[in-house]
C-alpha cells in the first residue's frame, strides 16, 4: 500500500504539513556507497523555494534539509549512502501567526477542504495542512537522492506554456531555463509571461501552466510490462502532484490525430530512431531515446476574487483567499517534476537490475 | 512490486501472451458475497472482442471466459464470491498458423519489439507475444468483477476524438455509443467517422484516438493523499493500457489555459458543485461529483506501408507489418478503458473503508 | 497488499480450491533465458503428489503441471522464460463425488471451517476449498522456477522429528532422505516411524512433525534489514504453509538457552565460522554459511475420533471427519517448505542485485 | 518492497541508527480522529527505555518523543490523528564520545558487522549503526500508536524463560509481569533470576530469553489467506526484532508431538473452544480466543570474553566487545514484541473492514 509511500526498490515516504513543525522523506532501498551531502540536496530545493521572486509565495521558508540517517563516513572521508533508510527533514520555520478562522469553516473552492473533511472528519486547515504545495519541498529532497542513484541520467524540466501562452518550439533552448524566474526555455517567451504573469499577480488571480521534463542519458530496456511500465509510474508520479490535471508522454494528446505512417518512429543502425514520437517508451520500455514527458498544472485556487461556497455546516457562503500564494503554481512544480522523475528512473533502475541482472 | 499486478486491495494479476495457449488474471481480495457469473463477465468481453466489425481486426477469437476459482453457491442457490482469488482464463483458439520469419527477426516500429529483444534477450514474437494488445481481454475480465464490487457506480466509456476529428460535445448523447461501432456519443460524427476510417483501412494505414471515461456514483472521500491518489492512480492504470500516450482528468490539459476564476468549481447546498473542472476529483480525492478521465490513443504500429527499420542483427532493412489489425485501436480501447477505471475504484473504496470504515 | 500473492521481485500469486475445477500460480518477476519445463516443474509437484505410500492421503492426483504463459523457444532450440508473468496450472482431476452434506454444516476441529463462515460468510466445503493443503501444489510448482532462478543454492530438507521422535542428529544422512516414505535422514528412526504411523494410521488418528530446511550455496549479504530480513522473510513464508505453528533459524528456540559464548559463531579466515548457531543468518542477512530453518507441523485436524463442535446453526454436536487423510501432514509438507525457501531466495536474491548491483 | 517499511494498510516505516542524531517512525493509514498524544506513546518508549535496571544497558536516553506531523487538534480540543503520515522522531542524546577504532576494523561474532560490510561495502559502526537494538525504540513508538487502533484490544508480553529456566506456568500471574525488572509473570522465578542474571553479568556473559505475548481481544475473522494470515505475518514481524531465532503460535513446536485428538480446540456453544492449541488462530484467521505467540531472543553478542574473529582485511584476530550492554537483550524485547503485535493486528484490523466491511 502506498498512501504517502512512492516507487517499489527506491521508495520514498513522505510525512509533514504546512504549518507542523517539519516536513520530511525517507528514502529506503538507495544503493550504498554513494556521495551524498545536505548541500547537494539543497541545491534542488533552492529551486523550489519560495519568495525567490514576486512570481511565487512570499512565504520566507529556508527550507534546509537535514539528513538524520543512512549516510556515514568512508574511507576516503567522504559522506556517503550506506544503504540504510535516509531520513531527510525541513524544519518549517515561517509558520506566520495568522487568524484560520475563516478557512476553518469555510471549503475554499479548488482546495482539498472539502474531501478532506468529508474522508476524515478532521482537517488541519493551517495553510492547507497535508494538502499544501509545500508538501512537494519533501519530494524534491527525495528526487535530489534518485538523481545521484542515476547519475548517468541528465533530467531537466522547463515551462512550456502559461496560461494560453505557449513557447515557440522553434526557440527551445535549455540554456535559457535558468535565466529567467520562470523556467522558460524561450526568451522571447519568458519576457512576455513577466508582464502577463504581473498582470494576474495584481489582479489577485492566477494562471495553470505546462511543464516538459526530459530525462537523456536512460538506456534501453528500463521498466516492465504490464503495469509496471515506465510510463505509468511516470503518470502515476507526475499526478500525484498538487494540482496536475493531465500527463503526457512523447507525442501525447497530439499522437491521437497522428496516422500509423507519421507516429511510429522509424529505426536506423545504431540502433537510433527518425524521430521520438514515442518519448522513448515503447511497450512501457525506454528506448535509449530521450524520455518525454509533459504535465499540465491548473491553476493555482486561492485567489482574490470573492467565490462562492458552503462552510462546514453545509451553509453557502462566499469566501476569498487571501494570504501569500503563487500566481502560477506551475513554475514552482518544475523542479518537482523533475523530481518526480528522476524518482521513477531510479526506482527502474534498481527494478531493471533486479530482473535482469 | 507490480510487473504484472494492478492495485492493492483489489488486486489483479495478467499473464498470458498473443498466441499462448491461454490468458487470464487473478483477483485477489475480492470482498465474498457477490453474486458473480461467467456470463455477466463475458458480456464485457464481447464488448471489447475482436472481428465484430470491419474496423477492427478480423481475428476471430471466443474470448470465452472460464472462473477456475473464487465462487461457490451459496444457500440461496447462487454462485457467488468467497474472498478467495478468482482466477479467469480465457483460451486462445484463433492461433492462426503463419509465417512469423519477418517479425521474429525485424523490429517493427512503435511496437515493443526492440525493446523486449534488448531488456530480455528473448522475445516471443508470435502476434506481439506478452505486449499484444490482446492482453487486455484479462483486464477487462477482471474490470468486470471490479463493476460488481462498486454495485452503486456507473462507469462509461465513448470515444470523444478519432485522428483529428472530435465530437461536437454539444451533441455528447450517452445512448448512441451502443448504436454504431465507434462508442462513438456524437450520432453525426459517428457517421462520418465511418468512411473516414474505411479510408485509413483501405489504404492499410491506421490513426489515434481519444477516449473519455465518466465514473457516476462515486461517493465523495475515496482516494488519499499522497501518492495513493485516485487521480494519480487513475492516470496509472490508463497509462498502462497498451498503446497509450496521455491521461487528463476532468479539465486536464485545457486547465493549465484558465484562470483561478474560470477553474475553481464552486459550491451550493447540497454540497453541489457548479461546474466540474476537477473532474470529480480534489487533493487525490473523490468529491461526490462523476469522475472524469480522458486518454489518448497512439495510431496501430502495425500499418501496410513499408517502414525503415533494423533487424535483431542491428542491420537496416523495412518491413510491411501484414496480418489482421485494427485500424483505430483506440475504439477497443473503450471497454479496456472502463475496466481499469472500474478497478481502480473497486481498488479504491475496499482502501477507503479500510482506513475509514 | 499480498492475501494470496508471496514475495516481491520474485512473486508468487496462488489461486484454486481443493474441488475445483483447477488450481495453479502466476510467477511474476521472473529473470528471462532461464531453461524451463513442465517436466522439471513435475518433478517437484510428484516428491508432494498424494497417493505415494500408504502414510499419505489416497486421493489420487497426477498433479500435472501446465505452463501457460511466460515461456518461448530460443535461438538454442530450448524452451527458456521470458522475463513475462509464468502461468501454472494444475487441473484438479480427482474431485470424488461425495456427500458433503455434514461438513458443510459442522465445523470441524482444527480446520479454517468456523473461521472462514465467520469472516466470508460463505464457504467452498467441498475438502477445505482454499483452506485445504491442496493449495501447497501450487507452492511447489512456483517453487520449482525459484530453484531456477537461485540455480546455484541446494535446497533441501528432512523430516527431523515425527509426534514425540526426533531422529538422532549424529546419523543425520541427506542421501537417506529419499530411501523412505518419511523424507527422513536416520535410516534406523525410518524404521521406527513406520510401524508407529501404521499404529496413528490405523487408530484414526493423526501426529504432528518437524522439518529442517537447509539451503547450501548462499552468498554472503542476501537479505535486508529491518523489515526485510532474509529470516523475516522465512518466517512468513513457512508460517504461511498450512498447519504450521512454529518456524526457528538455526539454534532458534535453543538458543535462549544459550550463553552469549556459546551461542556467538567465532569467524575465522576465508572468511569461515567455527559454528553456525545463526543458522546462516544475521542481522537478517547471509552470512555465506548453509540457511538453516525448521517448522513445526500440527497433527493433521482430521481425524476418526468423534470430536465436539458446533454447527452452523452455533447449536453443539459432534463430528468425523472421515475421507481420504494424511496421518502426518508433515511429510507432504517436506517438499513445500523447500519450495517456500526455493521462493524466498529467489526473491532476496533479485533484491540484492536491485539495490547492491 | 518492504527493506524499512512494515505493513500494509496500517503501515510502519523506520529510520536511523544508534548513534545518528536521530531515530523514528513514519506511520502510514492510521485511521482518523483517534486522540494521540506524545505522552502515551512515551509511556512504551519508557518501559523500553535502557538503563532501568542494572540488567540493562546503562546508556543513559531519554527516549523523548515528538509528534511531526498527522494530528491536529478536533473540535473539542483534544489532539487527533487526521489520517495523514504520523512522523514520530526520537533523538539520540547519549552518543557518548568513545574510540570505535577496534569495532570499526573487526568483526563482533554474532553481530552484523560482518554481512554488512560484505553487503553494503560500507558500515556505520557506532553502536551497530541500523542494525543496532535502538533501531526498536521506533518500533516501540509505533506500536503504541497501533494500540489506538485496535483500542478493543488488550495486548500484553512476558518473559517466560531466561536462560535455561522456565517459569512455572502453574504461577502465570499477568500481574506480577510490572513488579520485577524482567517482565517475569511469575513471582518465584523473577526472584531466583534476578541472582543468576547478575552472576550473568558479572561475568561479562549474557543469556537468552522466550517471550510469550498474548492480545485479548480480537474478534474473529482477521487475518486472510494464503500469504496474509494472521500468524504468518506475526512471525513475519517478530522474527525481524533484532536477535530473534524463533517464533511459535499457541502450541509451536510442542503441537509437533500431539496427536490429532489433544491438539484440535474442540468448540462448544458461544461460540467457545475448549482449549486453545491453535494459539487463537486457524487457517491464518483469528478465532476469537486469545492470540498466543512466543519468540526466541538469542544471548547478547556484546560479551566481555574474547573472541576469535577476523578484521575488515580478512586477518585472524580476537575481539572483546567493551561498553555498555544487556546481559539479557530479550527483557527489553517485551515492549519490543508487544509493539510488533499491536501493528500487526491495526493492519488486519484494517485490512479486514477493507476486505469484508
């Protein structure tokens, strides 16, 4: 069973909520004898990291990992992953003193408030408790750990479309990502999306987004039929993120108006491929190819417009959310995407390795 | 761990290949006391059987299902559950004698071939082995107790897009789908879906489908957070269906364009929704409104234009995949698509009330 | 979630009743290009087949094994696996016709009867349905592919102790194994037991048993710690045999008994161990040296002697149960232990290579 | 997969090692709105807790638990489980400075010194690292969360052998179980081991120990077959508490010596049995009586006579295992087995009311 447990040989346990005294992952089955720091880990979730524009929550969280356990000192001095269960834990430290009598009575519409209430009966309602985005900090320092389980995997993520906006293809360039507070790969595009995004900043709305994730450098013949296959962990993983609505792979969407001729990618000595339609998964199977993956992420659903709904009696009402929110959740769910993905692949990997050796 | 399993507290297990002497599934924690025959799951089966008409392969199989376990009658006389593992087989009859010398030695482009040869290092070629298709007759078996298990939910399925052509959603009618051989909801659109897939047919290529799934009935509370999300494991089970290559939940990929405003569904008495963006589904779980899923189905790999490819050798050469195939297979998607909904929920409300009671 | 499925890379889904139709096991995981046969399959299921000597139940059974799925012929000629989910099938041939009427509506002693009505409410009477020893056929036929799998591990085991006679451990003889209708390892307790179970045979009533486990050829570091112990592992899966009350690794229960001098195995060079009270395990890893387990098998609960219950009603009776019966379930339970260990490490083995490569 | 992790629906997962900055449990699926406080949980932690006695180790922890996450505060103020991950972290304060030179270049007998090096490559020797008894602290605070669960459930353990000396069951008085440093539930005995375990300890020497552990209770029906029964995943859980060679359920391995007739609970009216071999389980469910398990715990391996060994370059040496230790590790295995069975039967619990309602 896996209600906050992911992937089967490298498996991640994640625990917290908003506004408790920490949030946190344990990492069991990573291979030993692998270099592993706190400042490698932190380096993933500065990306995260909210407040590090007004494009995102101005929540001030340091958000430092420490690691409690599973590493130890080899010979060489280094610190490294012993195979033991890492536990890894973010203090919340910006738990800002605030008044929750609204939205402990009140569903804000979008928001888990309601499920969760009428599943359990109980709801830590402080900033969206086990439902907030700030859960995803967990799975960033997680996914920081797969990354160096597959450390011959290069995986990256960018914006590709905000709210209707989309990016020119034509001027992808991933060198671009990290230059602009958006994780676009197109210039052009990122300077657009400022004055777009600053606009539904201070209209106190909000916009969803669509994250690409490349992982180059998988080989051949990770993942398993028949419900074991790389890209259904990928949905599964990509899904289970706060406010994703839709999951592609390769070709996606766009394969269903494709014909058999154009869709299927031609194969040449090497072996390598025409083209990657595939977003190199073939029979739930990477093909050597790039692995291609797309998200969709709604947009975020605190706002500032008055919405109607009921209060916990079932009484309607209205409510508007205020406080301190992200425009565009999606950008922040880049480096969660990443993370997400680079969990799946190690956990492949291992799974690759116990079959066949 | 889960090659070839689906689920947790409803699990199911397939195994067989193409041209096996038989396949099947295993379900196991099946709760005891449901009235469960082979005909109510045959009924199923004849949905998703191949040869019913020209658009879809001619292969000419009884899917006949067998129950080898987990029934007995009960003091009323009836054949019910018994919480023991009901295991199905279907046989396979229609194992037409062939030449398979070209596939077993050519990989044919947007099948699983290559990638079996390069993960196993054997490959049973017959029909596309273990990775045919046909593997999803023991999903819809198992789909079909999965229905008896949440009695109280509806769950459909209607393709909603062939090739580039989509539904009029205005004209969505539930009661057409059975009245032509596409699912198709839209009576105009089906129409004209018929001579544009004779087309594609006769000219032995072959084109990509999106099939919608709507889940009524569902109570709100099932799923949880955070990686047992029912979303998430929606987007699981769906990804996992051969050939497919996205999953969107309710507004899906259409969300990422709209606004905080436009996407948060509100809420009256009742509670009652006012629009459904989510799909039925908020922070992993079930809101009480339908569920709602799509997913895209890649075109037929197996097409009569010659296609550049290598063989086992790693030599260049092509290949005209002959043989009977279907020149949409997203349309016997729909019944497999339903069934993995159908067991996901069942999945869903044995783990709710598990946890909950 | 595992109600009838064993094991995790390695594992082992069962299914079938005693008077069904058939039984069988789905072995998923398996690695690919291991040569595998029904009749090296049958060979195992024959040492357990019922109706061998007088001491075992008479039905008559021929246990033939079907391989369904999971096998193809390689470039060698030979059939080898797939890497694909490996169907078993075990046709149930000898399901006597019978008057079951005061079974299935007394409970009788020492069998799953009340239990099972209580939980399901309903109940396959016919010879203890899922609750017969039957099931354990399809434990060995899996079994058999495990010991494919760990192909360099010799499993074996002995009957050590029959009612109060334990064999004298200075004569312990694995060539005598199968020179007796016992599997037991001192020729002159051989002797001795079978005038004693012809005395238990022909009064009626039944005796209890101890089998020794040993598996040779182990490396060092299979297993994993805490909740992944190769002995954990062990446990649950004789545990799970039917009619077994106690399992123990190497000293076990004598070890308590033990002083810390005594008990701890000194290591010499090779490296090698001047004992192996550890029975091959600590830390719940291999040590490299033999795996050494034992279970306890109950007396077989069917017997002559009327016994007191109640029926289904809850009113007070009496049974006998008579039928066809195995005087010592625990010699029959030889085969299925070893097929049980033969999973396990199969398993650990698989999981090893995942993590530690 | 499981290397960490216990349990399914009611599922535990462990971190840390004995001298990290902490240890602790992540608790997954606990049901909602049960009142939990640090300070009950504490009350386990502290019967558990060393330096209690003179028998067991003088390492001075205050086993001081704190709550992370998943409970918050209901409607009548009381503090409540919410459903979400319960992340409970104890932190080591006794790390006391000391020269590992010797442990970390030799190999203690007995311990997992050895196959953990031989494993993993790389071992965190302080204290035994994860493999360490303080590993079962988290166990301990999970097991009382456990017994929220399953709050009809009485759950209680006894030591009833030290060494060689068994109690007299005659004098099994549950009572006496608190009033002697040995959880001794018979008053004689605990008075003549208190002598014979500090000759034990003065000498530098340790002993083993059988615990018997008895849950009242359970109503009948839990557990489920063929591979989750109720005793096979007791023996599963008991069997991964560090040093434990055996475990056994009702009459274990004494039911090897009865006959048919004496070992089958005969049932009368109520339903009642007239005895209870079967140690309140048949057929993997529980039948209402008692739930009677024991385990073996071997001798203490840290003992103060040295040893021969060999060093991490594979030489021959001697080893004196110096420090702080119990002379007989399976007192403090109590509150150990006690935990374990709690989760154990929050899992059935809960998987019971998933399967059957």
């Amino acid at each position: 069973m896996s209600h906050n447990s992911f992937g089967h040989l490298f498996r991640v346990t994640t625990f917290g909520e908003s506004h408790g005294p920490a949030l946190g992952a344990v990492v069991d089955g990573c291979p030993p004898r692998i270099p592993l720091t706190a400042e490698e880990i932190q380096v993933f979730l500065d990306k995260r990291k909210p407040g590090q524009s007004r494009f995102t929550t101005q929540r001030r969280e340091d958000d430092a990992v420490k690691i409690l356990s599973g590493v130890f000192t080899d010979d060489a001095g280094r610190q490294v992953t012993t195979g033991a269960p890492i536990a890894l834990m973010i203090d919340n430290t910006d738990q800002r003193s605030k008044d929750y009598a609204e939205i402990a009575q009140k569903y804000r519409p979008g928001h888990a408030d309601y499920v969760y209430d009428a599943k359990y009966g109980i709801r830590d309602y402080r900033g969206g408790g086990r439902s907030s985005a700030r859960e995803t900090a967990a799975r960033v320092a997680a996914g920081a750990v797969a990354r160096k389980v597959v450390a011959g995997v290069t995986i990256r993520g960018a914006l590709v479309q905000m709210g209707p906006h989309k990016i020119d293809r034509a001027r992808f360039d991933w060198a671009e990502v990290d230059k602009n507070p958006f994780f676009c790969p197109d210039k052009i595009a990122a300077a657009h999306w400022e004055s777009y995004l600053d606009e539904i900043r201070k209209s106190g709305s909000s916009v969803g987004a669509v994250i690409e994730l490349e992982a180059t450098g998988v080989p051949v013949g990770w993942g398993a039929p028949i419900y074991g296959k790389l890209d259904a962990d990928l949905a599964l993983a990509l899904m289970s993120i706060n406010a994703v609505k839709g999951v592609e792979i390769g070709a996606g969407f766009e394969a269903a108006a494709l014909t058999g001729e154009e869709n299927a990618d031609e194969m040449r000595k090497g072996p390598s491929f025409l083209s990657n339609h595939a977003g190199g998964i073939l029979g739930g199977l990477s093909t050597g190819q790039p692995v291609v993956a797309r998200f969709a992420v709604k947009p975020t659903s605190s706002i500032l417009t008055p919405r109607k709904t009921i209060d916990r009696a079932g009484e309607e009402t209205e409510i508007v959310t205020k406080g301190r929110h992200d425009p565009c959740v999606g950008i922040r769910a880049v480096p969660v995407g990443e993370a997400m993905m680079a969990c799946v692949l190690a956990d492949h990997f291992l799974r690759h390795r116990g079959q066949v050796g």
